[in-house]
C-alpha cells in the first residue's frame, strides 16, 4: 500500500476547492482517504493554502509522496517537501 499526499476535489463547477489528503495510491482522486491534513482554495487572491505543518511532516516521514502540486504547495507555505 503505497500512501500519497494529493489534492481532492471539492466546490461547485468553475469554483474549486481542494483538501490536501493522505490516500492510498490505488483509492479514486475523490474517493477513500486515511487523513485530512489541509486546504487549497485557487479562487481567492491570493490563492489560499492552510497546512497542519506537524501532520504533513509526520506522514512525509512515515513515507508518502506528495504529488507535483502538493509538493509545491508545501513548499510555498514554508514546509519542506
């Protein structure tokens, strides 16, 4: 079981929001996932993004990859990824 840290859709059309999640590789882009640990919202200016920096180390230790987007959203919000 292989854990990543990606974006999950949420919002009405042409107005997305996004939760950044722990999923297991194989579950759906909405579907399953083992931990919520912040939010992106695009549509503010500035893009808005709020991360539980001690989860979001805590699983990145443990071994989950964050997906290209996440990585730079962590990395933006003064994490290290």
């Amino acid at each position: 079981m292989g854990l990543v840290i990606r974006l999950r859709r949420h919002g009405g059309r042409k107005k997305p929001f996004f939760r950044i999640v722990v999923a297991d590789s194989r579950s759906p882009r909405d579907g399953r996932f083992v931990d919520q640990i912040g939010t992106y919202d695009p549509g503010s200016d500035p893009p808005r993004v709020s991360l539980k920096q001690e989860e979001t180390q805590r699983w990145l230790k443990m071994g989950a990859q964050p997906s290209a987007t996440v990585k730079q959203l962590i990395k933006g919000a003064g994490g290290a990824a």
